[in-house]
C-alpha cells in the first residue's frame, strides 16, 4: 500500500478568505516530468478537451470542475480494479448494504481529501489560472437522500473504504431529489430537484449486469413429475434495474468500494405501431411506466397510487441488489449456497430494505428447492437490521390487499413466516393471544396490514438500535417481546459520522490548527480519539483565541451566505444559535419559536434588556404532505421577518431560515455555529448525527437527555453542554397520568402571553388563523411532544448559554474541550463494532 502523504489539509490561511480569481490566461509554472502536479494537470486538460470539447479559452468553471474530477476518477477508477481485484481472488466476506437513502452531497473536495490529491488539484488548476471557488460551487449535490438516515449510510461507506472492509452499497438511482425548496410569503413552495439532469462525472453505468425484477400476477400451483404440487408466480410485469457504480475511495489507503444503484427502465421501449397510427403518447407508455419507479425520492403516499409506488420502489430495489449479491457470490468456482452466508453479510437500514427478507427467501424456495428450515438458516445469518425510530408511527407497514397485489408471491411467503412465528410464541407463552397478537407480522383489527419492522426482526440475526439511550427504549418499549423471544438479539450501535467530512473538508481553518497542534490530518482523521490532545490547550489564552477567530471567520462567511440566500445582514459577533435538521414536531423547531418570541417580547417591554446579540440560523424541508411541519416552517419566517425588520430591538436578535437545506449547506452552517439545538423530546428521536457535526466544530449543545445527546454529555462533561428540561421517565409519567398542555398554560404568564401571540394576528394582520395549526397542536391538539412543558426549562437552559457567552475565555474553553472529546462519535469506530459484533467482517489490505 503507497505511504499516506503527509498533509492532505487545506492550504489557505487559518482566517483568510479565498484568493481573488486569477486569469485563465495564466501560463503555468514549469514543473519536472515526474510532478504529480504536472501528471494531475495533464490530465484535466486532456478530459477537458477529449470528454469536454473545451480549450482553456472557452472552458467555464463547470468545464473545469469536470475535467478535474474525471482526472481524479481516472485513478479512483485504478484503484477500483485493483482493489475488487484482491476482493475477487481472495473470495473475501463482504459486507452489502440496503439502503433507500444514500445523503452524499457533493464529492468533488471529499474524493480529492481521500485520494490524497487535494494539494496537487489546488496548485494544478491554480497554474492554469482557474478560480478553486468557482469550481467546487460547480458541483450540485446528489439527490440520493432525505435526512440523518441518508446521511449516515454515506457516512459509513466512507468509513467501510478506509477501514478496508470489503463492501458494496446498494441503493436507487433517483433521476430527482426530494425536492428544492423556495420560501415564499414564508410558506415552503416544492420544485423538482433533477440533479442529474446534467449527469455526474463520477458515476460509470454497467448495462452488463442489468437485472429483471418481476412484480404483479397471481400465484398457481403446479405439480412436478413425482405429484407434488408448487407454487409458480406468473403473469407477471417485468422492469429492468440498470446498475449505476460510483466508487467510493477510502482516505489514507488504496481501497476503493462501490455504491451501486439501480436505474428502472422499461423492457416495452416504443410501440412502433401505435407511434405510426398516430397513438404518440400510447407509444411510450409502458417506458415511461418502467422508468417511473427510480424517477423520485420518496413519492407522496398520500394516495393510494403512491403507497404502491413506494412499494414497487422498495421491492425492485431489494430484488435487483440481491441478484446482484447471489451472482457475485457465484461467480467464485469455489462457492455454493451451503457457503453463501459465511461469505455474504448484508444490513438492512431501517425498514425500507425489510421485504428483502421475503425475497430471499422466495429465491431460495421457488428457484432452488431447499426445504423451509434449511432456506430460513440462510435468510437469518445473512440479515442484520438496524432500528431507526423510536415513534412507532413511523414503523412501516404495508396494507395486506396492496401488498397482495403487488406481490402475491411474497404475500404467501409472509404469511407462512408468521404461522411459523406464532407456533415459537405458542410454545414460549401458550396460550397467550396478546402476545400473538404484538408479535405477529399481521397487523389484525381493521384493515390487515403487514408490519415490515417485525418482518425485519424475525428475519434478522441480529437488530441494533443507533444511540444507547434508543437501544434500552427498544428493549424496554417498542420490542420488548421480541427480546424475551430472542434473547441476545438486539444490540446497540450508537451512530458516527466521517471525520473527513465533517471536520478536514467541512473546516479547513480549524483543520490547519489541530495539524499545528497534533500533527497529519492522515493521523487524526483517521484516529480522531487523537483530538483529546487539545484539551492541554484549552486554558491556553493564545490558544482559545485562535480557535475563537477561526469561529468569528467561519461566521462572517456564512453571514454572507445568509446575506445572499435570505436578504438578511447579521454579524458575526453575535452568538449563532443553529437548529439545522428535518422539520418535524418532534424535533421542535416550534419550542425554539417559543423561545424567539419570548426573547423579542422581553425586548420590545424594556429595549435596553442586556442580552447577548443572537443570530437563530434554521435550515429544514417539511414532507410535502405534512402540514403541520409546514406551517412552522411558515410561522419561523413570518415572525423572523417581522424581528429582522424591527428597529426598535436594535439588532439584537435576528432570524435566518436558509432555504433548501443539503449536506453542502451544512457544510457551511456547522463551522459557524456557536449553540447547537438538539431539543427533541425526551425518548423519541433515536440518536441524531447533526449534534455530533455541530460538536466536532465546537459548537455547545443545548439539549434534552434523548438519543446521542446522552453519550455527548458523558464525553463532553456535564459543564461544556447546557441540558433541560423532561428526562424519559418524565415524559412517561405525564403520559400515564394524563398530559394536559392547559396546566402549563394557565401557571406561566409569559409562556400564556407568547401562546397567545402566537395565534392571534399580530404578525399576519387580516389573517387571524395563520397560525391555527401550531397554535391548536400547543393546546386543544393536546401538545403530543411536551413543548409546553418543556418550555420553562429550556428559558432558563438559554440564560445560561446567554451568561456563559459573555465569558469570552469560558465559552472557548467549552467549545475546544467539544472538539477534544468527541472522537467516539467518529463512523469509524462504529463502523468497527458492526464489523466485530454484527457482520463478523474481517479487513483485507489493498
């Protein structure tokens, strides 16, 4: 394996702004035959004239960011080949991956970190007189994903290349996002997010291995030359899956592995007949049918028609990733099915993938006649499942008639899996329907509805929640029968995210300070525990205030992102107050509304309130069908605007909510941000990677004891994050007592004046009701997630955030000792506890 470099760190100084454009007449510096440079410039002209059709005159900053990252790619590529050649001769155990979500950004900056190339791509594209900027802000971000589900899949293919485990993702290839967002009048508006309608320079298709995935029909017994009868699934429609590769290029070593995804397409191309009786649309119906399933991230299931595309979505997903793993398993002389789970491990994440369970064991029934017992052996030890939720709303279920109709074949399957679970429940608890009725995979009662997390459990060797915290309410709430049933099942896998990412690629100024400090980025990023190092610098006065001015230039950046994207000014002396995730009620975006309206209320009633000057940064797509979400995503822009237009508090507080939240947003957002809201509500959100980010950089959490917020606080210490209000039991007892959001109401009077604000019409003249929706969820809606509750605490929680700011010297300390000690929350060591504890994965060197 080639050495790692030394430094792979940015190259601009610690507090610097980019260097001003330089012309693309530029002559480049003479440089030895053998300069990685020169060989790195070569090739970007090269791809830019023989893939681009561009000279050096006519090229524009996108031109230029393609050819570079085709120049890049080349030796990712290499690398590729020759690290699934290791992989393939040495018949390896690899590790598959489902995942209906894949966040990825942007991988121009993060392929160059990885490769080791980023140094010689700045200088190479420098001497050629190209403005870095210009080029990076060419690449639109991949829209292969939603939220922290997403994210964290791409977390962890990054840490699964440069722990060197042997890997493949498997995903969809959405020609459109979830959706662009554009605020207007403060409500959310929806656009199509066609990322791809321009392609991706990383991406290389393999129609070779393209795959039938059927669906539909009906099921009919038929007999075989010895009477017995079996099922045949026919009549059935065929789409094609056409698999997409992007490499995925591990940092500081050789191996590269694969995300592969999968394009529908359809196999009735053109009815040339219809087309030439003039029945043009009719032509291309069955196409654009075909090409329908991979056409969009996450189809509104509001309709029945959605629902089913949904299903259709996971389904061919699943069939075509695990035709993919069976062949590759196969292609090896050596391997058969009596070795297909010591070779094969995959992980289902959440229950989008659970139907894979069904699948496979379809194939090895139907299309290769094992018996039950021995084709159940197979599915269990090749299934891990990892838990993402603690509502048990958002447990996916599948209504028993559409998933018939879909999938008629798999509907049998089901059923027979649940007959067989129930005589494992009889024998443990006999007679004990209740218990027959939570464990079933058949939801009774009303419309029958299959539950795929059950399905996921029963078909799984092993379930892992994502946070200690979620872990334990598993166990304890959500599938407490199972874990009697199978004890020893479940584990805890407490969440991480790529330190490349979100701290080398992320924060170049902050990345230049620790290498002062402790040396290569290849060391640290690597083994981010090292950055416990930093805490014999945290009273360090020079120290802090270096670390403080790279915060205040992080922040003057993305107040010009602010400026450009909301019209808002702010300075970057006031304390940045960000709550930057997806937009649901139990995240509570509204409880920080109380607390923004409260702070502006105090300040209208005595103007000269000292309070520390606050910038709330939010970032947040509601569902398009959540309605709810959508209108505090309004009532946050409403009364934002009306603060930010507001002389009379003098500047004090000023709201930004930056539109159309992704991962290269963020990346702008967590370098700046001073206070990190991490305010669910006690027991609902499983663990959260956004904290993790936010505290890496040095931002201060302030947050309830839920998910990863727990772990944070033991590693931090209880005096470097500011924790409030219901603890778990808390939110228990008041749920069995009988919650009434009224009593908190009636007992505080300035939480009952900011309610009251809030649904009346000050901030909407004419339109009394705009806030109808939040004000009824508050109060007559019953306040399901304990804002009202909650609220008293987290005030107080925001004075002592308020006190500690104004410690200049404190505050430092506290965000230093933040960065220092979160090296447990790196995917890398949580990439290593799956490796050992779930998929038994060994490495394998490149």
């Amino acid at each position: 394996m080639p050495a790692p470099k030394k430094s792979t760190s940015k190259t601009a100084p610690a507090i610097a702004p980019a260097s001003a454009p330089v012309s693309p007449a530029a002559v480049p510096q003479r440089r030895s035959t053998d300069d990685p440079v020169q060989s790195l410039q070569q090739a970007i002209l090269r791809n830019l004239t023989s893939a681009l059709a561009r000279d050096r005159v006519t090229a524009k900053p996108r031109d230029w960011w393609i050819a570079t990252s085709l120049a890049v790619r080349e030796q990712i590529l290499t690398r590729l080949i020759k690290t699934q050649g290791v992989h393939n001769k040495e018949n390896v155990r690899r590790l598959y991956y489902l995942s209906l979500e894949y966040l990825m950004g942007r991988l121009f900056e993060n392929n160059l970190y990885n490769t080791g190339l980023y140094d010689e791509a700045r200088t190479a594209l420098k001497d050629l007189g190209v403005d870095w900027e210009s080029v990076r802000e060419s690449e639109v971000d991949m829209g292969l994903g939603n939220g922290g589900l997403g994210r964290l899949a791409a977390c962890f293919l990054d840490s699964l290349a440069t722990l060197d485990f042997p890997a493949i993702g498997y995903g969809i290839h959405y020609e459109f996002g979830l959706f662009k967002q554009e605020f207007v009048h403060g409500h959310q508006v929806e656009h199509p997010d066609n990322w791809m309608i321009f392609g991706t320079p990383w991406e290389v298709v393999r129609p070779e291995y393209t795959t039938d995935v059927k669906i539909y029909g009906r099921v009919e017994n038929v007999f075989d030359n010895n009477g017995n009868s079996h099922p045949r699934w026919t009549d059935t429609k065929t789409i094609l899956g056409v698999p997409y590769d992007i490499p995925i290029a591990g940092y500081g070593t050789a191996t590269v592995n694969l995300l592969r995804l999968w394009a529908s397409r359809s196999t009735e191309e053109f009815d040339l007949v219809a087309f030439n009786s003039g029945g043009y649309v009719d032509a291309v119906r069955e196409k654009a049918i075909g090409e329908t399933v991979s056409k969009v991230l996450y189809p509104n299931d509001k309709t029945e028609n959605g629902k089913e595309l949904r299903l259709v979505q996971q389904y061919f997903f699943v069939s075509c990733s695990l035709r993919d793993i069976i062949r590759r398993h196969f292609r090896h002389e050596g391997n058969s099915w009596e070795n297909f789970d010591d070779k094969v491990a995959v992980q289902l994440n959440d229950t989008h993938p659970a139907v894979a369970v069904a699948e496979l064991l379809r194939i090895l029934l139907d299309e290769h006649n094992f018996a039950w017992e021995k084709a159940w052996s197979i599915v269990t030890n090749t299934f891990g499942y990892t838990n993402h939720t603690l509502l048990p709303e958002a447990l996916e279920k599948w209504g028993v008639p559409l998933f018939t109709r879909v999938l008629p074949r798999h509907t049998q399957i089901v059923y027979e899996i649940n007959r067989r679970l129930m005589e494992v429940v009889e024998a443990k608890w006999p007679g004990d329907n209740k218990k027959k009725a939570i464990l079933s995979l058949v939801e009774e009662g009303g419309a029958k509805a299959f539950r795929m997390a059950n399905l996921a459990v029963v078909g799984s060797h092993a379930v892992n929640g994502v946070a200690a915290l979620h872990t334990e309410l598993l166990k304890k709430d959500l599938f407490p029968d199972f874990d009697n049933l199978y004890p020893g099942k479940f584990q805890n896998k407490t969440n991480g995210i790529t330190p490349r990412r979100w701290l080398l690629d992320c924060n170049p100024r902050l990345t230049k300070l620790i290498t002062e400090k402790l040396g290569s980025p290849t060391i640290w990023a690597r083994d981010l525990d090292v950055l416990r190092g930093l805490e014999k610098f945290a009273d360090d006065k020079a120290f802090q205030k270096e670390f403080m001015a790279i915060k205040r230039a992080n922040k003057q950046d993305l107040a010009t992102v602010i400026k450009a994207d909301c019209g808002v000014d702010v300075s970057p002396d006031a304390l940045f107050d960000v709550q930057i995730k997806r937009l649901h009620e139990y995240k509570r975006q509204h409880l920080n509304l109380l607390h923004i309206l409260t702070l502006y209320r105090r300040l209208l009633q005595n103007p000269s309130l000292d309070i520390v000057p606050r910038v709330f940064v939010f970032g947040a797509k509601a569902a398009p069908g959540y309605d709810l979400a959508k209108n505090i995503i309004r009532a946050i822009n409403v009364i934002g605007d009306r603060i930010n237009k507001d002389d009379r508090i003098n500047g004090k507080l000023k709201v930004a909510f930056l539109p159309n939240y992704r991962v290269s947003l963020a990346e702008k957002i967590i370098p700046a941000s001073d206070l990190s809201e991490q305010i669910s509500t006690a027991g609902k959100e499983a663990s959260g990677t956004g904290n993790m980010k936010l505290a890496l950089n040095g931002s201060l959490t302030i947050g309830t004891l839920d998910g990863a917020n727990v772990e944070i606080g033991e590693e931090v210490g209880d005096d470097n994050i500011f924790i409030f209000g219901l603890k778990v039991p808390d939110v228990e007892k008041l749920d069995a007592e009988g919650y009434n959001p009224w009593n908190y109401y009636g007992a505080d009077d300035e939480l009952r004046a900011i309610v009251d604000w809030l649904g009346s019409d000050y901030f909407t003249p004419g339109e009394s009701h705009a806030f109808g929706a939040l004000h009824h969820s508050l109060l007559d809606g019953g306040d399901p997630y304990k804002v009202l509750a909650d609220y008293r605490s987290y005030v107080q929680a925001q004075e002592k955030v308020d006190a500690a700011y104004r410690d200049t010297s404190r505050w430092a300390k506290m965000a230093i000792l933040n960065t220092a000690r979160v090296g447990k929350f790196s995917s890398d060591r949580t990439i290593r506890e799956y490796a050992k504890d779930i998929w038994s994965l060994p490495s394998v060197a490149i």
